[in-house]
C-alpha cells in the first residue's frame, strides 16, 4: 500500500472530533491510536479492542504523524547540562 492509500484512510472533518483528524469511518483520532501505541499497547491489542480497525489504519496514523511533522521544529523539552 502506497502513501497516498494510506493517507485516505485518514478524514478530518469540522464535525468529527471538532476536526482532529481521524481513522475513516470511526471517532478514533490519530492522536489517540498514536497515544495508545506510546504507552505501549501493541497493534494487535488495539485491533482486538476496536472492531473493524485494521493493521493498515494504524500504520496510517504514524504516516499522518510522520507527514505532520516532517517541516515542524521543536525545542527541546529540558535541557542538557554538560
């Protein structure tokens, strides 16, 4: 599956979530798969849990995130010391 059929299983609409973008056809925003994945819960737990998410949905989210990001510069949070 290609970038671009990944990136259509991801919709935002004003009227869905307040516009967060999301997994097509659900209420599960990128943000909350990619939370769950962060404080590791593995692909299969999540598709067990959410019925009719699948393995593409997912990795579309880390595309959506990964493509989000990709022009953003960030400050660190802390600050090393030497």
């Amino acid at each position: 599956m290609n970038d671009q059929q990944l990136l259509e299983r991801i919709t935002l609409n004003p009227k869905v979530m307040v516009g967060k973008p999301v997994v097509r056809g659900t209420r599960l925003t990128v943000e909350y798969i990619l939370n769950l994945l962060a404080h590791g819960a593995t692909t299969s737990e999540i598709l067990g849990e959410y019925e009719g998410l699948t393995p593409e949905d997912i990795q579309a989210c880390i595309l959506f995130a990964t493509k989000s990001l990709r022009d953003t510069d960030f400050m660190p949070l802390t600050m090393e010391t030497a």
